[in-house]
C-alpha cells in the first residue's frame, strides 16, 4: 500500500491495536479511534495495595506466537515472565484436588487420568466409551453434548465445565467444539471412541516434541512483569513513535461509504476520509456501525450473545495467608458443586514479579459469573467481596481480613461460541467482503484469547491491503477489471 493511504481503525483493544501495528508495517497512515478514555480493552494494568497487578485478563497463550512476539516488538522482551507455578488445584466433591494430567480441555484418554477427581461410577462410564456406537457430530456440536454422550456427564460437569468456563465464561452445553476445541472435533471426526482420539493427539504432541533434551518445557502461558495489561500499552506507545494517531475518548457514531472507493467515519466532532476502515469492536458495536451499508452483516453480529463477569481482588497480610493458602497458582470451581466463584487466582505464587514488588503482600483474585447469570452480577460490591471471602474460607479455610479489595466488572466481556458460530462468522465475513476496503477483527470471531485476537487482527490487515491494493490496481489499470483483475 502507499504511504499515502489512510485508515482508520475503529476499537483500540489489543485487536484494534495490532491491526494498526500491521498496517504501519505496509507503510499505511493510521487513525485509532476509541470511545474509552483509554487503550486496552479487557487488558487493564491497577494497583492494590501498593502492588501492580491485572484488573482483566491475566496471561496468554505462549504456544502460539502472536502475542509473545507483538510484546517483544513492542519493547517488552525483558519483561517476559512465565508461570512461577504451573499446578493448580480443582474445588470439587468437597476438597482441593490436583488437576489431572492426561486430558485436553477437560476430556481425558484413560479413566486413570482423572481418578481422585471423579466418582467410581464417573470413572466407570468413561470406561464404556470404547464400546459405544459412533456418535455424530456433522458439522459442529456442543462440546459438553459429545463429551456427555461418550464419557458420561460427570466428565463434563467436573472437567470440561470449569475449563471451558475459565476462559468463555459460559456453558459447556451449548459452547461449540469446532470453535473451541479444534484438535479434538477434528480428531472426534475420524475416531469412534473419544478416549482414542485424545490418545492420538497426544501421541501426536509427543511425537512433534524436541528430540534432544530442552532445560525446561516451554511454558504453556506466559505473562509480562507489571501485568498483561501493559502490552496495549506499550504498543499504543510505538504506534504513536511511528507516527499513528490515537484518538480516546472518541465515539464513532457513523461509517458511511465515501464515493466509490472511500469511507467517511464521524468520530466526536470529527469527520475522517479513510480508504480503508478496520472495526475491531465488540459485535453490538460492530452491529451499529455497520447497518447503514451492510444490514444482514449487521443482523448477524447482533445474534452474538455475551457473557458478563466480575473479577474480585483482594490483597492480604502475607503473615495472615502463610499458613491458610495453599501451593499452586490456584484452583477452578465446577459450577455443579453449587458455589458462587468460578475460579480463584493466588497471583503472588503465580506470578514472581507480584511477590517481589512487596514480599509481604499476598494477591489473591477471584471470578464471578458465567454466561446466563445475572442475579450475582447485580450484587454491590462489597456483597461480592464477601461471597468470595466466603468461598475462599470454605475452600482453602483463609479467614483473614484483606488489606485493601477491588471489583473490576466486565459487562459483556465474552462473546459466546454456540453451535453454528463458525458459520455466522462466515456470513459475516461474506457480506463484509462485498464492502471493498472494509475489514473487522477481534473476539467475536476467531477465538478470545490474545493470540487469537491478535492473529484476526492481522488477518484484518493483511485483507485490507489487498482491497487497497486492488483498487490502486484497478485506477491504473481499468480495462483489467472486466477480465477478473483484482479490483473487481
């Protein structure tokens, strides 16, 4: 793309500003516009008690690239820090259970892997698998559905529901496992028995591992000294080093078609002409943005449902947790068990970087909410910090006062990914392409984690320059056109 290009990035969560990282590298003028007074999104850096910490999400992937690379070429290298504890506990049938090994995303390959954590008769039913009839699964279904009609709803409710729940906050019975477990519903496609294609993606992850000795297993998660939520951060302040405009506080309240080739994007009292616009919003937004050129893009976005949490973080005495809180980074929370938090994070065993800003301040956090709960979400906060002291007593038997609380509420944080959603997304994309120069990325679309969203982020990008590209193509060369050229 020219240099002389301009476009607009509308949303400056992490997706919004990885887009607008990429297009700097084709050399495009950049505009980020947000409606918040800040960048970042769900990443969001606070402070308790004299110690930095994360207000929303906490880590990521490092087993995919995207997001460990954006923060090296952001200036962040050294800040790179993985797990200081990589066990974590379950609270359920009463106790703090060690979390098997052996499975992916809940669904184990032996009864074996998950014995302590299930009933005799739990561990029995996954046993029958091997001689159960195919189940179908055509061309998407539920995880805990499938999971349930060959291993037994036990796995679900005590496994895949609280792992699935950790990261979409919503309900393993409708999550789709095309989009949220790829490998497995791939691998459940050429296999009868579950447990089977578990084994095999196993193997084949074994099979894949370095051959010569490592001096450590890659971390699978990885998070950033300070928090996770400086990463926005950091790339909004190289975005501006290479000359992008970032504009907060700044509603978009419409996007129009600008001529045949441009778009013209009202934000707060300013008009901006753009050739090519990138949306990288949550879907209600997107909804609204989009309808005047593209209602059935719009109808769609709309179906998208959310999920709404709270995140509750207390920081205590460490002389009052020493001898109370347990090893490990912290424990997840089966909602079959009938409590009230989901999961609760002991940031300061997790994360070394929190521990060493003050040794005598332990970081605990819990969450609260899941998809298609809302009576606990409309509780003060103070309520919600005594629910999870609560919860924290009973599982751990932590009585101490905390130091200082905070509840950070993310209302409609997490889109949801039912049967079917990889289908929506396709007809969104579908109509968006037939808006030349337009693109959208982010979590409603290929997955909520960072490196997901980075990677759509990219995929935005890379689908502009070649929309910009055609119609620099199609200016110089007209007459291509008519014979399938690419500005067609």
């Amino acid at each position: 793309m020219s240099g002389s290009r301009h476009v607009v990035v509308i949303g400056a969560g992490i997706a919004g500003l990885a887009a607008a990282h990429r297009l700097l590298d084709q050399t495009t003028r950049v505009t980020v516009v947000e409606a918040d007074h800040r960048v970042g999104g769900k990443l969001l850096p606070g402070e308790i008690a004299g110690v930095r910490v994360d207000l929303g999400a906490e880590s990521m992937l490092a087993r995919r690239p995207e997001a460990v690379t954006l923060a090296r070429e952001t200036g962040l290298a050294d800040h790179l820090q993985p797990p200081a504890t990589a066990t974590a506990s379950l609270w359920t049938r009463g106790a703090l259970r060690p979390m098997p090994r052996g499975h992916v995303m809940g669904v184990p390959g032996t009864a074996a892997a998950v014995a302590g954590i299930l009933s005799e008769q739990g561990l029995a039913r996954i046993e029958r698998d091997a001689d159960l009839p195919p189940t179908d699964i055509g061309d998407d279904v539920a995880v805990g559905e499938y999971v349930a009609a060959r291993l037994g709803r036990e796995v679900v409710d005590r496994l895949v529901e609280p792992l699935l729940g950790g990261v979409y906050a919503g309900d393993a019975y409708r999550i789709s496992m095309r989009m949220a477990v790829p490998q497995l519903f791939e691998a459940a496609r050429t296999h009868t028995s579950l447990t089977e294609a578990v084994r095999e993606i196993q193997a084949k992850a074994t099979a894949n591992a370095p051959t010569t000795p490592a001096p450590a297993p890659a971390p699978v998660f990885m998070g950033l000294r300070g928090g996770i939520g400086t990463l926005p951060l950091a790339v909004a302040q190289t975005l501006r080093a290479r000359g992008a405009e970032i504009l907060t506080g700044t509603p978009v309240t419409d996007l129009r078609r600008d001529g045949e080739r441009g778009w013209r994007v009202t934000a707060g009292d300013r008009t901006l002409h753009a050739d090519g616009v990138v949306v990288a919003t949550p879907a209600r937004a997107a909804a609204s943005l989009l309808a005047p050129e593209s209602p059935p893009a719009a109808a769609e976005l709309r179906a998208i449902e959310y999920a709404s949490m709270a995140l509750v973080t207390l920081a205590y005495r460490r002389s009052d947790t020493e001898a109370r809180l347990p090893e490990g980074s912290g424990f997840l929370v089966p909602p079959v068990d009938g409590h009230t938090i989901k999961a609760s994070t002991f940031a300061s065993h997790k994360w070394g970087w929190i521990a060493e800003e003050d040794p005598d301040v332990v970081v605990v956090r819990t969450s609260l909410g899941r998809y298609g709960e809302t009576e606990i979400l409309q509780r003060d906060d103070d309520d919600l910090v005594e629910i999870s002291r609560g919860d924290l007593r009973e599982a751990t038997g932590l009585d101490a006062t905390p130091l200082r609380t905070r509840v950070t509420r993310w209302d409609d944080g997490l889109p949801q990914y039912p049967v079917g959603h990889h289908a929506r997304v396709a007809r969104i994309r579908a109509h968006v392409a037939a808006l030349p120069g337009l693109a959208v990325c982010g979590a409603p679309y290929d997955g909520v984690g960072i490196p997901a969203c980075i990677a759509s982020a990219y995929a935005a990008a890379d689908q502009l320059g070649g929309d910009l590209t055609g119609v620099q193509q199609l200016t110089a060369h007209p007459v291509q056109s008519l014979h399938g050229g690419a500005g067609e």
